[in-house]
C-alpha cells in the first residue's frame, strides 16, 4: 500500500496493531472514528477504513472531543505524534485526561518533529541531537505516562514497536476501557532521530528498544540509577472514574427536568 513513511518506520507496526485491535474488539467500522493531527503520525487516519478526520495540528482531541460530545455512542481513537500531543496540543491533552471523556488516545512517541525538519520534542532526550539542539538538548523531557496519569487519566500504559503484540493488547484494553484512555507506544525516526544519535538503521532501534524495555513489575525493584535511560513498560493506571459524556447527559436530563 503507498504511504508517507520512510521505509522502516516504525509507525506502520503500530497501524497494524491498532487495525488488529479493532477487528479483534469487533468495532463497526460505520460506527468508529479515528481521528488525527498534522505529523508523521497523523497520516495514519487517511489508511484505515473507518469514519477519520485529519485535523489541524495539535488539536485532534479537540475535534474529537466535539465528535464524542455530539454523538456518545461513537468509540473514537485519537492518534497523536510526541510533539503534536505534548507542545502546541499539550493544553487539549491535560484537559481531556481532567474531563476523563471517553476517548483512546495513541501516543506515538519517536522523540522527534520528524516531518517538519528534525526539532527537538518535548520528549527528546537529554543530550540528544536535533536540529533545534545541534550541541545536544538541555530540556528535562516529559514522562507521558506520568503527565497522563497526574492529569486524570483512566487508563495509561506504555509499550514499545519491539513488542506488537503488546502494543495491540494495550489499545485493545484502552478502547474497552470507559474514560479517556492513554496508549503510548515509544518509535522510531531513524531519519531525523537514529542516524544523528547513534540508531542509523532501523533495525538499530528495534534492537534498542527490546534492550532497554524494563516490564513495570521489574522496575519497581531497581533503583533510579539502574533504571536510567531505561523504558518502562506496562499499564500504569486502570481505575475507574466518572466518563464526562455520562455526567453531561445527567446534568441535561437534569435541566430538562427542572425545565
């Protein structure tokens, strides 16, 4: 199938683990939406058949906010790239974990602008390269998964392109799961990212991840300097809280009422 991505990309693995996952939930295609910002990423929704909207850059909860105001009844899955969710979207993500809204947000993080020239994200390392940072980046990077989980949301896990499988489960229990939903999946940009950081080749990173994925059970017992530049995997949060969708309709009927 033509796409947009370089060859070895890893957002591909990550597509077909979503369309696994949304066979495997049974999801009428008529019914789902998968919405999507401006990035690599976000181009993701142009290849899936099912009801897609590619919004403006950062905003794409905000447009799926609206679809899953409007119609509840909807299962909407938002795909995001690191920088589209967490620097001009970063507000709309924030809020939508606060409101806890029923939406499975898909983070696909490659520590990268990787379509707009190779800028430094607000996930990029610590002294790694990019062409904002040329003497390596000084800025602390977010932890998603931790912003995610202290804003509200119901459900939060991370895995990485080196385990698809997991990454298929994970959105699977994202989707299942009523509330806003968090599935960060850590990539690859072996253009923009792997060849001026040491992983030139696709394979390079793969390596990497399946060498510095720590399942979350294990990290619990190291201690910080053991899991330093460490990816831990594993679902962080499933709780349950109250869907906004479900609390908006009764302060309708409520109003209706009094009405």
């Amino acid at each position: 199938m033509p796409h947009i991505w370089c060859p070895g990309c890893g957002h591909g693995i990550i597509m077909h683990a979503l369309i696994r996952a949304l066979v495997g939930l049974g999801m009428d295609k008529t019914k789902t939406v998968v919405a999507s910002g401006i990035g690599c990423s976000s181009r993701m929704a142009g290849y899936i058949n099912a009801c897609t909207l590619h919004s403006t850059h950062g905003r794409s909860l905000a447009f799926a906010t609206g679809i899953k105001m409007h119609n509840p009844g909807l299962t909407v899955v938002d795909i995001m790239g690191d920088g589209d969710c967490s620097a001009i979207g970063g507000n709309h993500f924030i809020h939508a974990c606060r409101r806890n809204i029923d939406i499975t947000a898909i983070i696909m993080n490659n520590n990268i602008y990787g379509m707009t020239g190779g800028q430094a994200s607000p996930t990029t390392p610590i002294g790694s390269w990019a062409s904002t940072t040329p003497y390596g980046a000084i800025d602390p990077s977010f932890d998603l998964c931790k912003l995610a989980e202290g804003a509200g949301a119901s459900y939060v896990a991370r895995t990485t392109i080196a385990n698809p499988k997991q990454a298929e489960t994970y959105i699977m229990n994202g989707i299942r799961k009523k509330g806003f939903s968090v599935v960060e999946i850590v990539t690859h940009c072996h253009t923009q990212f792997g060849r001026k950081n040491d992983r030139r080749l696709p394979l390079d990173n793969y390596n990497f991840f399946k060498e510095a994925s720590v399942p979350l059970t294990k990290a619990k017992t190291m201690s910080a300097e053991e899991l330093a530049g460490k990816l831990v995997c594993g679902e962080f949060v499933d709780r349950d809280v109250p869907e906004y969708t479900e609390q908006y309709g009764k302060v309708i009927e409520s109003a209706r009422k009094r009405g």
